[in-house]
C-alpha cells in the first residue's frame, strides 16, 4: 500500500514538473496533443520511480525529425538540382535531425552490383545536402566543401570530428577577424552516412544538439538481400544512434521490383531478411550502455525507401481514380495497406496519403506516368502506384506532414515526412553526480557484395557533454 501511495505521489509530481519544464525551456517546440494515453503515463511514471533511486529525474524533450526518400534512378546530383533539393527538404520548416535515403544513386549494372564501392556519388550527394542545409541556416561556406567526407561509411564522433577540424585548419588558411572557422559556423553536421551499392542513408543534425544532449552509439549496417538473396542491388542501409535515454533505428530500403501477382511475396521475404540479419552488435567498449542489437530493440523505429508494393488493380482503373484525384479508394488496392493491416509490419504505421502515386514517370523532366494509352513506342508499361513509402514503429512519434515533392530529376518522386518525437533526458538531481556517457561509434568496411565487413574501428570513451542548465 505504501508502494502504491508513493507511485501516486511521484506520479503527480513527474506531470506538474513536465508541464512547469515545458514552460522554462527555451528549447521546447510545443504542446503535444495526441501522447496522452495510459500506457505512456505508465511508462513515464515506472521511470520516474526508478529514477528518484538513482538521485536523478526524468524529463521529456521533443525533437522534430525530417525523414526523407528518393529513388534517383543512377543520375548523379548537378548544381541545378539544389532547388529541387531545397523543396524536398521543405526548409522553410526546419528540422532538428534530417534523415535521408536515397536508391540507385549508381546504375544497377553487374560493374556496380559486383564490383568495389565507390564513394564518388554518396560523397556528391553529400556535399549537395550539406550545402544546401547550411546555406539556408548556416553559412555559404562549408567543412565539407573544404574538405570533404571521402567515404561511403561515415560516422560522428566528437574525438574524429575535432582532429579532423584541426587537420582542416592546419591546411587551410586562417579566417580573417570576425570571421569563424567554417565547420564552427555550419549549422547541421553529418552524423551517420552509409553506402552499399544503389543504397544510400545521410544523417544530418543540428550543431547545438550534440552540446545539448549526449548522441552516442552511432552504428550502422548493410543487409543485401538481391540477386542470389546476397547481392546490394536489393536490401537496406540502417542507422542505429541513442540520444540521450531514447535510441533510434533508421532504416532505408530498397525492395525488389515487379508488379505480377505474387512479386509482393518477394518484397516480404526482403522484409524478413532485412528484419532478421540487421544487427548492431555491442563492443568492448560499450561497457555497461546496453544499446539495441536489432531493429525491433530500438525505442523509434523509421523504415522508408523504394519499398515498390504496388496495386491489385487494373492500369486503367488505376489512372482512372488518380484522374478523380480519389485516393481513398486507390488506397483500398494498395499491397503494403494490406502489409500494415496484417502481413509483414503489422503494427507498423503510417501516414493518410494524400498525394498521387509517385512511380513511374516517363521520364525525366516529364509529368506523365509511363504507359497507358495510347503509349509511346518503347516505353515501359507500368500501372501507377505508391512505391515510395515511409513508416514508422514505436510510441512518442507524430507525424506533423506526409507529402511529396515535384522533382522531375528521375521516374520517381521524392517523398518527405516531418516528426514531432520524444526523447527521454536522464539529468542528475545532484550536480556534483555527473554520469560517465561515450560516443562509440562503429565504422564498417563493405565487400564487394555489400555486406559489412569484419573491421571496426571503436574510439576511446569519452566524457559526456553535461547540459547547460544542470550547472545552472
């Protein structure tokens, strides 16, 4: 009975002190309408009992997460195409965290599926998305212009990003006064970047946020699952990254195509296999941070890309219901409505669609879909249908918008979703008991079929950045 009395007690608390934190912080984005169910409180308040023994407190932030992707059909990005990328990115309502996934950044041809990865097209798009990120919130010019990521495997660590800053600086020239160096002036740093043939994830986030808050255990992790069941052009990239008390997976995808009765049954065995052989296998180092191994471990869960489920209907009928603009009822025939109701993501969500089928398209710079009558000659016959797709797994997720952007850069168009998300931070009620965190990033070497490698390179435990207002 004293058990109960006290978990009503620390209960009440815990709200009034969310609702009084809200108010005070100066980083809080806003009321959260829709997260009040009982098995949040629940949670809530089972933490907020444990943490009054561990002489800490429990506080929820919000972070607003942009998930973005685009099939870009082998092309390489050029400089016009910064405006379509500025769209895509919607910036006029910018994000904490930008997490994009791009398929067939390179051609799917036997040179690429089978042969050595090469960076050249993940480096290029990374210096498009960082530039336009930092153009429009940051400044004109760029670490990463200066001196770019060369790899197709990337990930932040506090130790790596300041040797390299001071490498930088020791080649380049120093800033005129007033002037800062340019990797203190970006706004957004790459945190996690990760290639495996056509298959391509980029993780941005706001500078302020890795002082804010303790991001550690960056690892990521390439399931092919193509050709033979092995070969890259099929399969995923996926992130894993903890920030503070609140770990996250990310997974971009590229699934098998067809639209024959019975191909759905190939995208679900990818499904599978991308579910069952990603892994983030915890290190030495790791030490007593029990961060998720697999995919379903993770707190929030994102999975998006060029999943190709497509419709159980009739081309005609097809363009019919996209001329009326009735997506509702196309939405009836959709094969992955059928995966969330009760197949392989059950329990999985995703957002109303309100946008017409972003595949396929003639071609570039062309706003027909390919095919239908009357078709040109040579042109592939192919009903419209909603291949790019994103969803998402786990409690404290909104999604705030689900749209697609115009870009006629490829067949494809690109898709766009924006998050409001919860994070749980963990702050001593004593200053003085300042908790040990580490960043312990893994950095993987591909083989030539697109599986992670057996080298990981860990860096040193590092002492956690202790937030502001802890010390106030």
């Amino acid at each position: 009975m004293d058990n109960e009395d006290h978990r009503s007690r620390t209960g009440r608390f815990w709200h009034w002190f969310k609702r009084k934190d809200k108010r005070s912080d100066p980083f809080y984005l806003g009321e959260v309408t829709d997260w009040g169910d009982d098995e949040d409180d629940d949670y809530l308040d089972d933490f907020s009992v444990r943490s009054a023994d561990d002489d800490s407190c429990l506080l929820t932030n919000e972070l607003r997460v942009f998930v973005g992707t685009w099939n870009v059909a082998g092309r390489s990005p050029v400089q016009s195409l910064a405006v379509d990328v500025d769209e895509w990115l919607n910036l006029k309502d910018a994000a904490d965290i930008y997490v994009l996934g791009f398929q067939e950044i390179v051609p799917l041809i036997a040179r690429n599926v089978i042969g050595a990865e090469d960076p050249t097209e993940a480096t290029n798009w990374n210096l498009l998305i960082g530039k336009t990120l930092n153009d429009k919130y940051g400044c004109p010019w760029l670490t990463p212009m200066l001196n770019p990521i060369t790899s197709d495997n990337y990930h932040y660590t506090k130790g790596v990003e300041s040797e390299r800053r001071d490498s930088v600086s020791s080649r380049t020239a120093s800033p005129r006064r007033g002037q800062e160096q340019p990797d203190q002036c970006s706004r957004y740093k790459l945190i996690a970047s990760k290639k495996m043939v056509g298959v391509f994830i980029s993780v941005w986030m706001k500078r302020d946020l890795l002082t804010r808050y303790c991001v550690s255990s960056v690892k990521v992790c390439s399931v092919a699952c193509g050709i033979m069941g092995y070969l890259g052009n099929k399969g995923s990239v996926s992130v894993s990254i903890s920030i503070e008390g609140t770990s996250f997976c990310f997974i971009a995808a590229h699934l098998a195509s067809g639209e024959k009765r019975g191909d759905e049954g190939r995208r679900n065995h990818q499904v599978s296999e991308i579910f069952k052989r990603t892994t983030f296998p915890r290190l030495p180092e790791d030490g007593d941070n029990l961060h998720p191994l697999t995919i379903l471990g993770h707190d929030r869960i994102f999975w998006f890309g060029d999943l190709n489920y497509r419709l159980y209907l009739d081309d005609n009928l097809a363009r019919q219901l996209i001329k009326k603009q009735d997506w509702r009822a196309l939405q009836e025939f959709d094969q992955l409505e059928r995966e969330l109701d009760d197949g392989v993501f059950q329990g999985w969500k995703e957002g109303n669609i309100k946008f017409a089928p972003t595949y396929k398209y003639s071609s570039s710079n062309c706003n027909r879909y390919s095919g239908g009558l009357p078709s040109k000659a040579g042109e592939k016959q192919r009903t419209p249908a909603w291949c790019d797709r994103i969803l998402w797994y786990g409690k404290g997720v909104k999604q705030l918008s689900y749209f697609r952007s115009e870009s006629k850069f490829s067949d494809h168009r690109p898709v766009s979703s924006l998050f409001l998300t919860q994070i749980a931070v963990v702050k001593p009620t004593n200053p003085g008991l300042s908790p040990l965190r580490s960043v312990i990033p893994t950095i993987t070497t591909p083989n030539q079929n697109g599986q992670d490698g057996d080298k990981k390179v860990a860096t040193s435990t590092l002492l956690s950045l202790i937030v502001k207002d802890i010390e106030e």
